[in-house]
C-alpha cells in the first residue's frame, strides 16, 4: 500500500513537470485585464486571477519551484545517511563510534537552526537551502541503515559464514538483504 501512495505521488510530480510544459500561457507575461475573473474552463483549466493570469499555469510553475529542492533535500539526506549508516553498519566499531557522533552533533542542533546557519554562511539560494535540510535530515536516515545492517550482520546466514571461515561473504549479500527488508515494507 504504501508502495503504491509514493508511486501516485512520484507519477503526480512528473505529470506536473510535463504539464508545465504543455500549458498554454505564461504566467508572467499574460496580463490581460480583460480577462479578469473568470471561472473554470476550456482556455483556463482553473480560472484567471484580478488581473486576468492562468490560474492553472501559475500553479505548476510555482509547485516546481519548490517541489525541486524537496527532493533534492530528499536526495542528500538518502546518500548521505545512507553511505554513513552502511560504512557504520558493516564495519562497526571505531568507524560505528565516528559516524554516530558526527549524527548526535549534527542532531544536537535544531535542523531550523542549521539551515538558517547554512543560508548566512555560504548564502540563501534555494540549492544551498536544500543541501542543508538533507544534511540534517541525514542522521536519520543514517541510524536506521546502520541498525539494520548490524542486526544482518549478526543474522544466521552471516554467522554461518564467518564460522566456515567462507570467502563467498561479501557486502553483496548484506546489501540485497538490505534490499529485500526495505522492499517488504
């Protein structure tokens, strides 16, 4: 079920993407005072506003305007958390004590906070902006890869492995594991 939600929402942000792309008017460029006010149509899908813009137009453009840096902010927090939960996880350890404090430091500090701190320092624009939410969001997404890559490292199969002192283990196994557990859910 859950699959199927993000899907929807994944097949519903392209088809605005591509939308913006077939619409007919632009939304800054088409003042038409004459136009003001109308209700939903053929030419205007959703009407026109007090000075007679494409309502609908104006709503793709500005959705893809900030529906970008959402999934990028997305996107680093997924590889990033993600690459540092795994080196946690597999290796354990002195690497495992590092990435988790270098997480608590960052998860010390409101998420606003950093962001704000990350706009003042190296600038507001909106890819900075969503580098840092991903850079916050990170932690979370690291914990949750690394506790599950410890608890299949110490899974049945693996122990099996390693008690045959088996040269087949590799991280190949630990990942399609990994693969197979996030599919199922």
């Amino acid at each position: 079920m859950k699959s199927r939600v993000g899907l929807l929402l994944i097949g519903a942000l392209l088809a605005t993407w591509l939308l913006a792309l077939v619409l007919p008017y632009q939304p800054g460029a088409d003042v038409a005072v004459q136009a003001a006010d109308l209700g939903p149509g053929a030419a205007h899908w959703l009407g026109t506003d007090h000075l007679g813009r494409d309502v609908a137009s104006r709503l793709v453009l500005a959705s893809r305007a900030f529906v970008a840096p959402g999934v990028l902010a997305a996107l680093v927090a997924g590889f990033l958390g993600g690459a540092l939960g795994t080196a946690a996880g597999w290796y354990g350890g002195l690497v495992a004590t590092a990435v988790r404090y270098v997480f608590h430091v960052i998860g010390a500090v409101p998420r606003l906070v950093l962001v704000l701190l990350a706009g003042a320092v190296f600038g507001s624009d909106l890819f900075v902006l969503a580098v840092a939410t991903g850079v916050c969001c990170a932690p979370g997404v690291g914990e949750a890869v690394a506790a599950r890559l410890e608890s299949l490292r110490r899974a049945e199969f693996v122990t099996a492995l390693r008690d045959r002192k088996s040269t087949r283990l590799n991280s190949s196994h630990t990942v399609i594991s990994y693969a197979v557990f996030c599919l199922k859910k």
